[in-house]
C-alpha cells in the first residue's frame, strides 16, 4: 500500500494525511501522526514488531528504542510497516467523522459499573469498566443483529463479541474496525460466517475452523500440554501430554522426550506425539514437583 492505494477519497499525499516517515538514531522506522508516533522496533533476521509513543516532540531522527512502548503486532519487513500506518492514518481520519460522544453514564453493566461511555448511535453505546467492558445494544437494535450471533440481553463483550454489533452496524464503523471484525467473527464463529457469507472457509483461512478440524484429527492422539527443556537429557524437550489435548483433574497423562529441533517446529495448535518415534518417558523429571505428584 502506497499514498495513493487509500480507500475512499484519502488525500495522495503523506502531507495530506498527516503522516511523517524518517529513520531513529538507531536506524528503525519510525513515523509521525500528529501526537502519536510508530516504529518498527527490530528483531533478529530483518523482521521487527509495532510499538507507539506519544506526544514526543523532538524530530524523528532523535528517537531511541527506549522512548517507544507496548507490541502491537508482527512486522515481517518495512514495507509491512509502512502499510500499518498508512492504514492507521485512514483509521483516525474515517474516526474523526464519525463523532462518536464520549460521557459518562450511571450504568450497570455484567463487568462492574461503567466508568466511561461512548454513544455510536442512539441504542448503541460502548461502556468501559475498571477491568472490561463492551456493547449494550438497545432492544430495538439487537432485534438486527442475526439470529445466530444474537446475544439476548444486548451485552457484547470487548475482546469478541464487539465484532457482532460492527457486522451488524458497518457504518459505524471504520475500515480497519469493519475488516478486524469480519476477520474476528471468521475466526470464532466460523459457522456463522459460513452462513451470512455464503461460502465455505477454506484451511488458513479461519483459526476456529483450522483448531476445530485439528482437535477431530487428533482426537486419539497424545498432544502436549506442557513443555521443558530436559535438564537430564541435552538436546531433548520433555513434555507432558494429554489425550486429544484436554486438559483436566481426571485426564490421562503421559511423559514424552522429543528432539529440541523437532519440538520447535510444531505447529500453531500443538505438539502431537508420534508413539512410533517418540518413546514414554518414565526417568527423572525437570517439571517442578513431578516427583512428589507421580509418589502421590
């Protein structure tokens, strides 16, 4: 994505949008939108993660690792970063027109009493709490959101039920907020997606569906739960695992020893033994209190 790749009727230039790219002491990327600043701060192999400050003054070519805070996401490379804040300058741009209010309610909500409120629109209001928070829809509105997704009493919670009241309510909603949605509601309600979208999820494309369709897989399989470097075996990762991966006081466990090399390459959803090659391991444990747990 470039200056001129954004959506709608975004001005062509960096200028225009507000956006300031330079170089940090260090040599980072680092760029400039109004009061907040973004850098890629780097990790081995070229790559590097998003990180932000805020209100520094100083030119961009002064800035150091220590002024930025916080880890918003894997950068594979600068172009990847540069993406992320052109697409970040579009988000606060389409939120300035969108004048959500901001006040304070006397509301209870099911995470404590609201301490801060934000009015989209009339019957759809975001309630901030100490420790959570979410929507409130009003009945009227909750009476468009899909059957499916629907939640009763009208509470969305933060982390992913928001996605449903963005579905439902797109212009509300900025781009950026619009596509982590449908990304979120793909990922944990992958059915229901199915289903409004009219088509089927393909492997990749939904990490609910992916684990969903790994777990039927594994079903009969050991799959660790919990790993160690083995402080009696160099080279060797012991591990405890659980049949079909669940958990549980009354779940059957077993201890494997796998290669460090082999372990390190497992995949997104777990390690699953293979009982062919990897052999039940009985000896001496590097787990904290294995010992007096198996006496028990």
């Amino acid at each position: 994505m470039n200056a001129t790749d954004l959506p709608n009727d975004a001005a062509s230039t960096l200028e225009d949008i507000g956006v300031e790219f330079g170089s940090s002491s260090e040599g980072f990327p680092v760029a400039r939108l109004g009061d907040l600043l973004l850098a890629m701060l780097p990790r081995a192999g070229g790559a590097g993660f998003l990180a932000s400050a805020w209100r520094l003054v100083q030119p961009l070519s002064t800035l150091r690792r220590d002024h930025f805070y916080g880890h918003d996401g894997e950068l594979a490379d600068e172009a990847a970063f540069r993406s992320r804040v052109l697409e970040t300058a579009q988000h606060k741009r389409e939120l300035s027109r969108l004048q959500r209010l901001q006040t304070r309610m006397v509301c209870s909500t099911p995470w404590g009493p609201s301490q801060l409120a934000t009015i989209y629109a009339e019957g759809i209001v975001a309630h901030m709490t100490a420790g959570h928070g979410g929507f409130r829809l009003s009945a009227e509105r909750n009476k468009r959101v899909v059957q499916s997704l629907r939640i009763g009493s009208g509470w969305y919670e933060e982390d992913d039920a928001w996605a449903i009241v963005a579905l439902t309510f797109p212009g509300l909603f900025t781009t950026y907020e619009r596509e982590l949605a449908e990304r979120t509601i793909r990922d944990k309600w992958p059915d229901e997606w199915e289903e409004i979208f009219g088509r089927s999820l393909q492997p990749g494309e939904s990490s609910g569906k992916d684990r969903r369709d790994f777990e039927r897989r594994h079903a009969g399989d050991w799959i660790v739960a919990s790993a160690i470097t083995s402080g009696h075996h160099p080279g060797m990762i012991e591990v405890v695992a659980a049949l079909g991966g669940r958990g549980g006081g009354n779940t059957m466990e077993r201890r494997f020893l796998v290669p460090k090399e082999e372990y390190e390459g497992r995949g997104r959803f777990g390690f699953v033994i293979d009982e062919g090659r990897h052999a039940v391991y009985d000896g001496p444990s590097s787990f904290v209190g294995w010992e007096r747990r198996k006496a028990s």
